[in-house]
C-alpha cells in the first residue's frame, strides 16, 4: 500500500478512536490533498493515453480528449 494512504488510514483511526491533535489534523488534510493530487494525476494519464472504440471498432474518442492527447505529444 502507498505509505501516504497508510498514514491517512491510521489517522483515520485515531479520529474515531479518541480524536487528533491539531498538528495531527493538518498532517491528514495535507496527506490526503498530497493523495488526492496522485490520484488525479494518475488517472489524467491513463486517460491522455485512451483511445475509445465502439462495438463496431470505429474510434469515438471525444475531440477534446484528442486534443488533449496531441499536445501532450507535442510537449
């Protein structure tokens, strides 16, 4: 498991067990802001690399998300 989720979980646990200190609490709101920014990164990639084909095998990737992909290329 990603050492950041880790520590947000076991945050999350203390939280319900008793509560957190303040320093506690900004640590879990800039770990899961951290988190959250991979995650969106993440997924923004797979899906500048996607091509999407109907059940016929025509390519019906949206033009924007074409867009997208070629100047990403360009970079």
């Amino acid at each position: 498991m990603i050492p950041t989720l880790t520590r947000i979980n076991e945050l999350s646990r203390k939280a319900k067990e008793g509560g957190l200190t303040e320093m506690e609490k900004e640590e879990q709101v800039r770990l899961r802001q951290e988190y959250l920014q991979t995650f969106r990164g993440s997924v923004n990639d797979i899906l500048l690399n996607a091509t999407i084909y109907d059940p016929n095998g025509d390519d019906v990737t949206p033009d924007k998300l074409k867009q997208e992909q070629a100047s990403k290329q360009n970079q």
